[in-house]
C-alpha cells in the first residue's frame, strides 16, 4: 500500500458511483438553497440593530447545511 493511500477518508470508487446527481439537479438544489438563504438574509436584517443575531442565525444555518449535503447523497 502506498504510504498516501493509509490515510485516505474515502474509499476509491469506481467513476459510474461517483456523481449519483445529474447537473440538472445539482442546480435546483443549490438555487433552493440559495433563495431559503436570500429570504432569511432579508427578514432576520430587516429588523433594525439585529446585526449581530443575524450573523449567528445565519452562520450557524450554513455550517448545518453543510453538513447535511455531506451526509446526504443527493445534496
């Protein structure tokens, strides 16, 4: 085994089970996202001096999308 391949997180695989989402979808998955995040940004920052919730409303709704779309094959 090569001294590389011993810390690898993933598996290697073959490229037919690599991209399970077509570009199509792919697209209408991060455009939903993106408008969800468009319609928050704008009610949490139309609340006058709610800046700094804003910033950890919204932080803290990326981090757990981005966990999510590592623990769900689709996203």
């Amino acid at each position: 085994m090569p001294p590389v391949e011993r810390y690898r997180f993933h598996s290697v695989q073959k490229p037919e089970e690599q991209n399970l989402v077509r570009i199509p979808q792919a697209v209408k998955g991060v455009l939903l996202v993106q408008g969800v995040q468009a319609v928050g940004n704008f009610l949490v920052f139309a609340i006058p001096g709610q800046v700094m919730v804003a910033m950890l409303v919204m932080g803290a709704w990326n981090y757990f999308i981005h966990c999510l779309t590592h623990l769900n094959k689709f996203l």
